[in-house]
C-alpha cells in the first residue's frame, strides 16, 4: 500500500496523522497542500478544503478506498479497536484513548495552539492579519492547565491512556511539537511531560517532523535536540 | 443497559448524540449540565468539562466502561463498522460517512452554527457578551453554501452518505435543529434539502428534540411543525 497525506506546515491534525501513518507501519508521501488556493484536484479529494487528507494509491483488485479527510477520518482508518493497539484492545481503553483525542484535538487546539501558532505563524502565512497579544497570552497560560493534566495522567502510568503508547499519545505529542516549535512549552517546570515527550520526540516516527522547517520562521534551539 | 446523556440546550454535539442513542435502541435518560459551573461531579466523568457525555450505568457482571466524552467517543462506541447500518457495512461506505461528520463537526459547525447560535443565544445563556453582528452575517451567508452541499449530495443518492441513513445524516440535521430552532434554515430555497429533513424530522427520535424549548429563546413558529 502506497498513500499520499496531504498535509501543511505546523498543522497538529496533519503531524498526528505523521506519526500515526508511520507507527502503524503505512508507507506515504507528503504533499504539502496551501489549502488557501483551493486547488480543484485537492477540492475533489476533500470538498471541505482542509488538511489533513490521506489518498491510498489503487492498485488493480483493491477495493476503491475514497480520500480521507481529517484526521478522525485517518485514525479510524488506521487503528480499529481490538486489532490495533494504537487504539486500545477493550472498549474500556478505547474509550480512555477517545477522551483523550477529544481533549487534545478540540480543547487543547483551541486554548494552546490557536492562540500561539495561528497567532504567530498561521496568521502570518495566510496574511491574515496581526497577532492579538491577548490571544497569545491566554494560550500561555492555557498550556500550563495541559501541562499540568498531562503530568497528572502519567502519575499513574506510563503513556497517557495506560502501559502503552496510544493514538492519544500522538495526537498530544503532535500538539505539543507545533507549540515547541515555537520554544513556548515549559518543559523545566514539568519534569516527567518532558521525560514522555523526550521518548516520544526519539522515535523514528518523529524524525521527519524534527526535520522540518517553516519559511520565515525558525524553530526555536532545542526544537529538534532529543536531548533537550 | 441504561444510560444518561449529560447535553445542553442547542448544542449540536448533544443533539446528534441524542439521536444516535434513539436509533440504536440504547434507552437512556437526559441530564441539563450547565457546564460553566464545573460541577465536581461531572468534572469527575469528564474532565475536559464539555458536553454531551454518556454514562452507562453499571450493572453486576458488566464491564466497567469509563463515560464517554464527546460525540467522537460516543459515536466510536455505538457504531462500529460493519455491525452497524449507521457508520457503513464497507470501509468505503465507513470513510464516506466519516468524512461527512469531519464536515459537519468542524466546518458546519465552526462556519453556521457557531456565528448563528452561537452569538444569538449561547453567549446570552452564558453571559459572555454581546453578540457579533458581523459573526451573524457569515453565519446566513455561510448557511446557502452547506445547503448547496447537502443538496450536491442528495441529487445522486436518498441520504448523505448513499441509500440508508447514517451518522452523517444524523450530524447534519442536529447542526440544522439548532440553527432551525431560530428560523435562520433558508428551506424555501433549498427544496431538495427541506424534503430530506423533514424525513428525519418525522423519526420518533427527533421528537424529543422539537419539544425542548430554550427558556428566554421561544422556538421559530415552523420549528416543531412536521409539515414545515
């Protein structure tokens, strides 16, 4: 199986489905997609203009498999309970990791990454105004509630929803690497999410994110130091 | 099994939860949870404090199943693919339908509801400003481009996703209940859109949703009215 992922810089929805592609072992290529230009062969893969998508080549005798668009589309593609320990093997995991995508895909993205990365480099890149000082305060703020709950969750275990690593892992670790791209996670006063980060920042799923730059804006120092 | 759903008054994610659970036959009670008074209790359930979720209610011998939050998890479990008509019998039917709700969960609800309800009657009920005029006219300008998707989709097929009724149509019309309840649907322009909704309209699951009145917000005349 060969996959193209439809993907655009810092975006936390297109390195999770990154990470998750790699770990479930799907070969793909990247292709970065400047959804503001609405291309028409991007628009008939996903009308609803965004990324992250995943295109699964054909090949003859496949079944035809259309696009999928976002990235709860790209995880129920990769990881069905039971046979996928990405998402758990009881429904009970399941469930733990489900919440756990839930909070850092809607709540984190909207109190953290909104605020700091679309502020100060989606708004930039999309020339769509200035960043608001008050919005970037706030997701200053905001991270150390993240920080904080994940501290709280690896108190009593490993990785986030248990003993092993999961999709939630990935998907927060993808948020957090968009937000320290920036050098605004404060990994010194909370030591064991950066021990969690570190193993997860080492992986070789990782790398490729860790490899990558954004015109204009630099990564902070430490971003790709695994030993951080 | 029996089950309580913790939702709130015109929110979409709740609605459709709502629905989902009535369509698979999952009896379970409702529970108004007032979400910016942080009930410990609830926080308890689900410490991202948002709604809807679900508790099923443990019985001897069961498995215990941690609350579901958000209607990602609580779709994941009532709906898995291939058991069940409503998230498709194929993987193809089963990434069809996903990328539906991608639509309706994040674009319908970011660019129609969010500027409708969202100004109109949540910042009201929550004390949190007045609303955005400008916010409201993207919101109606918003609304004509998702019906003219919906009716796209509807003219090669029955439902959304293809000839039975899924998730997605589900999704669709508890984003539409919310926006209809304050007369903002434009129907009498989209007459393919108006006659699928009403289908869905007249299931004794969608019931309960047109006898919900929002104190201070009295529905639209048409709103409850089956022959709209």
């Amino acid at each position: 199986m060969l996959a193209t992922l439809y993907h655009f810089w810092l975006c936390p929805f297109s390195r999770a489905a990154r990470l998750a592609l790699h770990e479930s072992g799907v070969e793909f290529e990247l292709e970065l997609e400047k959804t503001w230009e609405r291309r028409a062969e991007f628009l008939a893969l996903n009308p609803a203009g965004d990324v992250p998508v995943l295109k699964i080549r054909q090949e003859e005798g496949d079944d035809d498999v259309p696009a999928m668009a976002g990235i709860q589309s790209i995880f129920a593609y990769l990881a069905k309970p039971g046979d996928n320990g990405l998402i758990g093997k009881t429904m009970s995991d399941h469930i733990t990791i489900r919440n756990l995508l839930h909070w850092f895909i809607t709540k984190f993205d909207r109190e953290v990454t909104k605020n700091l990365v679309g502020q100060k480099v989606i708004k930039r890149l999309l020339r769509s105004g200035t960043p608001n000082g008050q919005a970037i305060r706030a997701g200053h703020h905001n991270i150390k509630i993240h920080l904080d709950y994940i501290q709280h969750l690896l108190a009593r275990q490993k990785w986030l929803a248990g003993d092993t690593m999961t999709l939630a892992d990935l998907m927060a670790a993808a948020q957090l690497s968009c937000v320290d791209y920036l050098g605004d996670v404060p990994w010194n006063d909370y030591g064991e999410a950066k021990l969690w980060y570190a193993k997860i920042k080492s992986r070789p799923s990782f790398r490729p994110l860790l490899g990558e730059h954004i015109p204009g804006t630099p990564p902070a120092d430490h971003y790709s130091n695994l030993d951080f």
